[in-house]
C-alpha cells in the first residue's frame, strides 16, 4: 500500500486507494453497529448490567450499539485500576489530570484486578 497523506486541504482527485480505504472502513464499522458492548474493568469484561442504546446524532434510525449502565461499585473498580495503573498519572503525557480524582478508593472494588485490554 503507497502512503498517501491527506492534509488540510482537499485534493481534486484523491487517489483511488483513499476510496477503497474508507469504503472498507465504513463496512468495518457498520459491521460493529447495533452490538452490545461491556463495560471493562481491567481485564475482566462486565456484561450483566442493564443496557443503554446508543444511537447517531445524525439519523435516530441507526443504532451505534447498547451498552452496560456502570453501577458506583465499578465506577470505582475501574478508577482503583487506573490509580494502580498511572498512579499520580506520572506515567502518562499530561498527567496532570489525575491530580483532581483525589486518592484511589481504599479497596479495589469487585477484587477488580489486571489491565486494560
């Protein structure tokens, strides 16, 4: 595959290969809509929690995919993993948006282990 950049401005006859690749895209996506999707907490992929419906902003019509409601317990499940993770977010580009979560909650939650996946 020859690389191709698009910039910020719009070619008169973008090559046929940028074509083929968004077609394939937009299949790749479209295969995905309307699936029910977890919520995951390190490793472990909850699928018991009552689901939302996601749909488009655009057309109501089209289903992006239901997903699970995330109950406190996980919530703090998944931010116990994060601290344990990131830590003060030291590890990660502008880690200064850890500072205003506090401390990690004294218990991981659900015995919620591992990493994302």
């Amino acid at each position: 595959m020859s690389t191709f950049k698009i910039t910020y401005s719009t070619p008169s006859a973008p090559p046929e290969e940028m074509h083929r690749g968004y077609e394939a895209a937009v299949e790749s996506v479209r295969a995905e809509l309307g699936k029910t999707h977890p919520i995951w907490i390190g490793d472990r992929a909850v699928r018991d929690r009552p689901t939302f419906e996601n749909r488009s902003p655009i057309d109501r019509n089209v289903l992006i995919g239901n997903h699970q409601e995330a109950t406190a317990a996980d919530t703090e499940a998944a931010i116990a993993i994060a601290f344990r993770l990131f830590g003060n977010g030291a590890a990660r580009p502008g880690g200064s948006e850890w500072q205003f979560c506090g401390s990690p909650p004294s218990s991981s939650a659900n015995g919620a282990t591992g990493s994302p996946p």
